[in-house]
C-alpha cells in the first residue's frame, strides 16, 4: 500500500524531515534514501458485544458416568445481508440434524436399557462463524472437566460434494484425528470400516496444508485443551457462506452416511472399556 503525503509527513516527523525535503535527497543522490525513524503505532480494536448461548443436551452414562465423550456442530450460521437471507444449510445446518438425529438415537437407546457406559454431551455451539466464540467459551468454562472429557467429535458442513469429488464414491474428509490421539484415529477407520464404507479423505489433515482447517472449527477449542477432536467436513462449494447454501442442495444420503461415521465413533468412545489415551500431546500445535 502506498502511503499518502499526510501519513509520511507524520512518519517523518520523528525524524526530524518531511516527504518534501526526504524526496528532495532521494533525487540528489540519484536513486533513494534512507531515512530512520522511531514510530510507535497505538491501535484501538473494534469491539462489539455480542450475546449468545451453547445448548447443551446431556445424557448420564452408567458404571463410567464420569467421563464424558462430547459432540458438536455450531449452530448459527451469517446472518442477513440487506434483503438477502443466508441460511447456511450446509454450513452447519447438516452438522445441528446430524448432531440431533445421534441425540435422540442415544437417548432412545437409554431409554430401552441400552444406554452408554460414558455420559455424552451433545453441544450445539454459538458464533462459530464470529470466531469460534461459542466452543472457546465452553474451553474456558467447561460444565464437565475437560480432564474427564475424552473426546470431541464436531461435525461442521457434511451435507454436499466439493469439486474435488463432484463424481465418485461416497467421502467424507477426516480432520484432526491422529493429532493427539493414535486410538482416536484407529477407532474412526474401524468403525468406517465396519459399518459405513466412506472414503476418508486426510487431505486436510496435513499439518502444512494450506487452508488451516483444523485450527478453523469447535474442535479446535478442545484439541488445544489436549482434548483429542476429530473434524468431520465435506470440503467448499460454490455456495459457501453464500445465500445459495440452501438446503435443496443437500445430498440427504450422503448426509446420512456421514452422520452414521461419527455415531458409531461416538458409541465406540462411549462404551469401550480403556478411555483412549492421549499419547501424543504436542499434537495440537
Ligand atoms: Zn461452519
């Protein structure tokens, strides 16, 4: 960015010059100069406050109730842009009903005598999209110690194609599994394996991948913790915090498939005999 005469007259200052005479000894000597300056920037951030609240829907396990396996999708989405509403059904209306749908299928289960031996958080977050703000609370306030929390699986955008698989097999994109947690990660494929036959796609998995999607969603708030997380994504489109993310471009089946991955992830956590060991804690950086 170039700089105007007023700024570089007041960068000057301290220098005891001004741009006139400093552009003046440039021409002199032919090419540039060089002037040094001491310049101290003062910012003031903008700031606003914004009220919101995570819902959180608990269900009690039993002979390890202690320990909790938590599961989350933000719930809000960007809001309105003059006239133009964005809905946001993928991003994360699919992650909220995926997340719903595993509640009420825990809760049925304890219902009928089947109920999970650890107690499961199901955590629609707030203002994700603001900066993750919900689920960084929720990290700093946490209802039940992250000491006993074992594991966060949060869903964020699993209901479309991006362009990278608009033909082919069912996929979904694992993020952050193997991070702190080699167990976690195991468990994910073999449930996969077992029950769903996704392709899981580690494109965002690597640490020097570009895009950064695994500091960019709740999970993150509890991988930082050394709470180990896994990130389920079905990548951008062309809709993507756009007012055409609507929900008649949900693929449902593929939703569906998808959700089932991090239900029977989920159960597996939940019912297991050991609690998965953290057994790489730097991870997360
Ligand atoms: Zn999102």
């Amino acid at each position: 960015m170039l700089a105007g005469r007023e700024l570089t007259d007041a960068l000057l200052v301290s220098a005891g010059t001004n741009t006139k005479k400093a552009l003046r000894k440039g021409r002199k000597a032919r090419y540039s100069t060089t002037t040094s300056a001491e310049i101290t920037f003062r910012a003031t951030p903008l700031t606003s406050r914004v009220v919101s609240e995570n819902v959180l829907g608990f269900i009690e396990g039993s002979d390890k109730k202690e320990e909790v396996v938590v599961v989350t999708a933000h719930y809000d989405h960007i809001g309105k842009d003059a006239e133009e509403v964005y809905n946001g059904a993928d991003d994360d209306g699919s992650g909220t009903v995926a997340l719903l749908e595993m509640a009420e299928a825990f809760s049925r289960a304890k219902a009928e005598g089947h109920g999970p031996r650890r107690s499961v958080l199901f955590m629609p977050v707030s203002a994700e999209e603001k900066g993750l703000l919900g689920s960084e609370y929720y990290s700093e306030h946490p209802v039940f110690p992250l000491e006993h929390t074992v594991a966060d699986l949060n869903i964020d955008m699993i209901g479309r194609r991006d362009s990278a698989h608009a033909v082919g097999a069912p996929y979904v994109y694992v993020i952050g599994s193997d991070r702190l947690s080699t167990e976690l990660h195991a468990i994910n494929e073999e449930a996969n394996a077992k029950y769903v036959s996704l392709d899981l796609d580690y494109t965002f998995n690597a640490p020097d991948d570009p895009n950064r999607f695994y500091y960019r969603s709740d999970h993150y708030n509890f991988a930082r913790k050394g709470v180990p997380a896994i990130f389920y994504f079905s990548g951008v489109h062309e809709d993507y915090h756009g007012p055409g993310d609507e929900v008649e471009k949900i693929l449902p089946d593929l939703l569906e498939q998808r959700a089932r991955l991090v239900f029977y992830t989920a159960w597996e956590l939940a019912n297991r005999e050991q609690r998965i060991v953290v057994d790489r804690p730097e991870g997360s950086k």
